[in-house]
C-alpha cells in the first residue's frame, strides 16, 4: 500500500506575500496547487480588496497610511511656503 493512496493528495502551503514584504500567508485563500490552481475561479484566488491576492490587509492599511501621510506633508510643505512669502512681503 503506498502513502499516497492511504494520505490523500499532498496539501499546498498556499500563497504568500512576497519575500522581499515578509513572505507571510494569504488569509481568505484556498490553498491549491498549482495545476488545479489554474482550473480555479478568480474568486477562489483573491480576496475583494486592493492587492487581494498579493498582499496581507496588514501591509494595505500601511501603504494606504503611507500615501495618506505623503500627502499631508507636501501639503504642510506648501502651506509653510506661503506664510513665508506673506511674511517676508
């Protein structure tokens, strides 16, 4: 009897972030492998939110936080220049 018959179909780890952000697991996606992952529906391979299938809600909210702080300060930036100019005139 071999081990594959009595164990079942080995099991894939699932996909992950990549190395370079932490190579951390995906929640909310079912772990195939790869041939029947291609057989799959698209909403068994993603998750509704940006970067779904790439990156962990964890790592979305800090780019989101990111972009949300770049923003303010290039405001803040702008906003110091003009007082400047006022004050100077």
């Amino acid at each position: 009897v071999s081990t594959q018959s009595t164990w079942g179909k080995k099991l894939d780890n699932g996909p992950h972030t990549p190395w370079a952000l932490g190579h951390k697991k995906l929640n909310g996606i079912k772990h195939y492998r790869s041939i029947v992952r291609s057989h799959q529906k698209k909403k068994d391979l993603t998750v509704s939110r940006p970067y779904g299938g790439v990156l962990t809600h964890s790592q979305v909210r800090d780019r989101i936080i990111r972009s949300f702080l770049i923003e303010e300060q290039t405001f803040v930036k702008r906003l110091l220049k003009t007082q400047k100019k006022k004050k100077h005139r």
